[in-house]
C-alpha cells in the first residue's frame, strides 16, 4: 500500500535541527513507532506531503524550513504577563526554560516558556517550541494499512487494544 489519504502509517524517524547531522530533537524508533492517520490535517502539511506516495519499507529524508513547518519566532508571540497569573502555582514554576500553560480571558489554554522574570511580570514565549527551526527528518515507513471505519470516523490512529491517539 502507499501512504495516501485515509491510510494509517507507521514510520520510524529522526528529527534532527538544520541538517543531517543536527542535534537530535526526536527519536521515533521501530520499537516506538509514530503511527497516525493520514490526512487529518493534524499534522505539518509540508510533513504529510513529503511521505504522500511512498510505500511500505521505503526511506524518506526531507527537510522543512520554518515556513513550511512551525514558523519564524513572532516577536508578538512573546509578551510580559502579569506576575499575579502566577499566584498559587508554586515556587518551582518561575524558572527560566519551564513550560507553563496559561488561560487567557476567553478561556483558551495557551502553552509557553518562562524567559525572565521581575517582582511585577514575566517574559513568556507563546511561540511553539520549533518556531524558527529548520527540521530535517530522516526514516522508514515501516507499515500502510487502511483505516478502520472507527478512525476515518474519528480522523485517528486507534491502538488495537481501543485507546484512541
């Protein structure tokens, strides 16, 4: 079978930054598959199009730049909260590099990474984590197969035992 859409791949991978021979930012092996359902529009679809046509056992290497992938840095993205937003979460939360999640006033989540702090606000980076980075992804398409009435329902890989992804 080809990856196409309505497929559930399952690939092995490294995802390294720049190039090749990048820093390893993640690693997907055979024994630890990434397994989804192809064409959701759940995924990087510069990432999706790079595997469309290949076939079970095939290799892939491509590399994405910010664009095609998660974007430049948006100096927007980065903005000084209120220390208050902080109250209650602990003393361990205000460390430079931890990941927080913060609702806004409408109610929306949104994900992003303590720069600095002083007593009256903190420097958060609501940019997701790869903005800005190019990623080169190398790896196999270990398994095609067609989707299960289920997951085109859900538009989901669903492992064998039920738990949906």
């Amino acid at each position: 079978m080809l990856v196409e859409d309505q497929n559930i791949i399952t690939i092995a991978y490294d995802l390294r930054e720049g190039h090749a021979k990048g820093p390893l930012l993640e690693r997907m092996d055979p024994n630890w598959p990434f397994k989804f359902y192809f064409g959701s529009g759940k995924l990087l679809p510069a990432f999706e199009e790079q595997l469309r046509g290949l076939e079970e056992g095939e290799s892939f290497e491509f590399t994405l730049t910010p664009e095609e992938a998660y974007g430049p840095v948006e100096e927007g993205n980065i903005i000084e909260v209120p220390r208050s937003a902080f109250q209650g979460l602990g003393d361990n939360v205000l460390i430079a590099g931890n990941y927080v999640t913060l609702t806004d006033d409408l109610g929306d989540a949104h994900n992003g990474k303590i720069l600095s702090w002083t007593a009256e606000k903190v420097r958060v980076d609501f940019n997701h984590e790869m903005a800005g980075r190019t990623l080169h992804f190398s790896g196999v398409v270990l398994h095609v197969r067609e989707a299960t009435l289920d997951e085109h329902i859900r538009k989901n890989y669903i492992e064998e035992d039920g738990v949906r992804n």
